[in-house]
C-alpha cells in the first residue's frame, strides 16, 4: 500500500530565495511533487487560465466557501483574497506525491491549527546582511519598502523556532538537498507507514 504525499509548508522572509530553492527542488523531484491551485478574487492576467494557475472566484463567492470552512488557508494580500481549498489538497495529497505550501508564518500555524500531518520548514538567509544585500541586488524595491521588509524579516526570524525544521539558504544546492533529505524523512516516519 503506498503513502499519500508529505504536506510542507515553507516560510522565509523575502528575500531569502524561497523561489529559487523550490524551483530547484522541483526540478530535483519534478515527478515527486505537486503543486496546488490556490483560488483567488483577482482577475486573470493575460494568459492565466483557470483551473491551472488559479481558481478565480468572485469576492462574494470566495468569501461564502471561506465562511463554509471550505478553505484550509487564506489571507487577503493587496486587497486581493487568495487561499487553498481543502479538497484541492486532499486532491493532490491522494496523488501520493508530495505537496509544498508557500504560507507565512501565521498561514503555517493556522494550517496546524487545522491539520495534524504538516511538515513546516522555516527558510533562513545566511545572515541579515546578507538578506539585505539580496534585497538591494534585486533592484526592484525603494529604500522605504526594503527597511519595511528588513523590519518584517527580523520579527519571522524570531518564529523560526515554531517550525519542525531550519534550513539555511547559503547556497542553494546544499539548501535543496537539505529540502530533499527533510522529505525522505518524513515519508520514512514510522507514523506514516500504513
């Protein structure tokens, strides 16, 4: 009998290469992983689909599933609400493949609130500093928005501890295999053997 997935959860400061690490550990297990459809009140950018990058739902309708508990998480981000149904993730979970969330840290532990069987890893910079150089390379963001996102990074940094692991994103090779290490732990849990 084969297990059903591994649900992660990773949180990080921006800035700290979530992006590039789960990118690199999905090219790693590219058959191994699946990834949710998140529904959102947003409207389609060009080339969006519904159904594959997000379920688009009306405010009134995304707001009637969340109040029916239909969502696993949610949160409203630039006015926008976006959020993970429950039965897309028992969808993909069934799937037996892994699945990884992108939450924040209060969405990791509203996740745990609701659900015994989350795996979190918190994504920590080397340094501060060096979280501050990314963010100055990236040359997207003013002076004004990086000090707001430093000021952000240190207060997630102190929750670090509420997760079930920390990996470091020094480089990003000995990071991605340090995510890959974590999922074949946990699919070898003795809990988790049918």
């Amino acid at each position: 009998m084969e297990n059903s997935g591994v649900l992660l959860v990773i949180s990080a400061p921006s800035g700290a290469g979530k992006l590039t690490l789960l990118n690199e550990v999905r090219a790693r297990k590219v058959d191994q992983i699946v990834t949710t459809v998140s529904a959102t009140t947003r409207p389609p950018r060009t080339g969006e689909q519904e159904g594959i990058d997000y379920y688009f739902l009306e405010r009134s309708v995304f707001e009637a599933r969340r109040d029916r508990g239909e969502f696993v998480e949610w949160a409203e981000v630039h006015g926008n609400l976006y959020g993970t149904l429950n039965d897309e993730l028992d969808r993909c979970l069934d799937t037996g493949k892994d699945v990884i969330l992108e939450l924040d840290v209060q969405g990791m532990q509203n996740l745990r609130r609701q659900r015994d069987d989350v795996v979190s890893i918190f994504l920590m910079p080397p340094s501060l500093e060096e979280l501050e150089r990314r963010l100055r390379s990236r040359g997207t963001d003013d002076n004004e928005v990086i000090e707001l996102r430093l000021k952000n990074a240190r207060h997630e940094i102190a929750e670090r501890h509420a997760f079930d692991y920390i990996v470091v994103n020094d480089k990003i090779e000995s990071a991605a295999s340090d995510m890959e290490a974590i999922i074949r732990a946990e699919r070898c849990r003795a809990e988790r053997q049918p």
